[in-house]
C-alpha cells in the first residue's frame, strides 16, 4: 500500500524558514516524479513544485521560486521541501504527491505563518 | 498558464439520481500522443484529494463505476452516476500536460 506522511508544520513568523519532509512507502521511491501541492484555508489546490525521480530536475511555481527548494533522498525515500522568507500568502495545507497523475496524496501539514 | 474553469461552484443532488460537473481548460489538453492529460478529484470533507478519473476517461483502481470522465480537447465532464452519500464532498479538475500544473476552483456536492 502507497503511504506518504507529510511532517514538520506549524506556527512560523513571516520572514523566518520551515522545512517539511514527506515519508514514503509502499511504492519504490527512485522511480517516481514527486510533488508537493498547497491548499490554503477554504481554498482550492495548488501546486507547488515537483522533482524528478532522481532529483536532477526541479519545477517551481512562480510566487515560491527563490524562496522554496524541492530536494529528496531516494536512500531514506523521503521528500523534502525547505520554505525560506515565508509570506502570509504561503499559509496552507501542504500535501506530497506522487506526480504522475497526482495519483497519492499524503494526509497533508498546515503550515501557518503569523507573527 | 493553463486556466482551469468548473461549473458549477456547487450542486445539490438527491442520493439515487445523476450528477455532473463541467470543466473547461484555457488550451488544448490533447497531446501529440493522443492522451488528452485532464484528472478528475474528490475531496471527502477533512480528507485529503483522492484520484477519480485519469487522462480523462480512465477510472483510477478502487474507484466505483458510477463515475465517469469524458470530453474533447478543452471540455471535459465528469458525471456521477446514483449519486450516494459518500460522494459527498469537493470535485476538482486538473491539467498535467504542462508546468505549471493546474487546477479548477472546484465543485462542491450536496445532497439534497
């Protein structure tokens, strides 16, 4: 069974950093393009950035290029996302995805940033 | 960007009768491989979204047959079949042909 559990939210001031992780499982990890995709609250979804299997490759939204990096390690099969110089605008749900299709979701981290 | 449009923002279906929602994307989804990349999601109330339809008609594993995707190059609709209580929940639409990848604001479903 495909698992990925999101990690690593919580309450961060503007201007200051968070990173998240995204634990893997039940699927091999090398293989597959991943995700991660934002919901703010009563919002719709949102993708984020994605990084190809063998993280050679990293996309970005335009309004967290220069402040987020995607970044993974395929030998502990996790998912990583650093959030630098965090806007009010970047409150939200993240969720790690498989991206092919966007066919798994993990169960998602709020992320609140607030002074 | 490639823009998603759904309608309607909400519905209100009585369980046992049909349901769709209309999705409309800014550009052609059809790849030159003749797979056109639009996806169908459900987001049960506090859950997190699950994969319906892919590549617009192809129903994902586990989910039921009442659900189906079908469309053109830039008008795609899903359509819900004896609609039962849990279906309940908000419909999304999304394009994987190009970065950046999008999404539709949404259908929410009721029932009545």
């Amino acid at each position: 069974e495909v698992q990925l559990v999101e990690s690593g939210g919580g309450l961060v001031q503007p201007g200051r950093s968070m990173k998240l992780s995204c634990a893997a499982s039940g699927f091999t990890f090398n293989n597959y393009d991943m995700a991660w995709v934002c919901q703010a609250p009563k919002k719709g979804l949102e993708w984020v950035a994605t990084i190809s299997y063998d993280g050679s490759s990293t996309y970005y939204r335009d309004s967290v290029k220069g402040r987020f990096t995607i970044s993974r390690d395929n030998a502990k099969s996790t998912l990583y996302l650093q959030m630098d110089s965090l806007r009010s605008e970047d409150t939200a749900t993240y969720y790690c995805a498989r991206h092919r299709g966007f066919a798994y979701w993990g169960q998602g981290t709020l992320v609140t940033v607030s002074s | 960007d490639i823009v998603m449009t759904q309608a309607p923002l909400s519905v209100s279906v009585t369980p046992g009768e049909s349901a769709s929602i209309s999705c409309r994307s800014s550009k052609s989804l059809l790849h030159s491989n003749g797979i056109t990349y639009v996806y169908w999601y459900l987001q049960k109330p506090g859950k997190s979204p699950q994969l319906l339809i892919y590549r617009m008609s192809n129903l994902a594993s586990g989910v039921p047959d009442r659900f189906s995707g079908s469309g053109s190059e830039t008008d795609f609709t899903l359509k819900i079949s004896r609609v039962e209580a849990e279906d309940v929940g908000i419909y999304y639409c999304g394009q994987l042909l190009e970065n950046p990848w999008t999404f539709g604001g949404g259908t929410k479903l009721e029932l009545k």
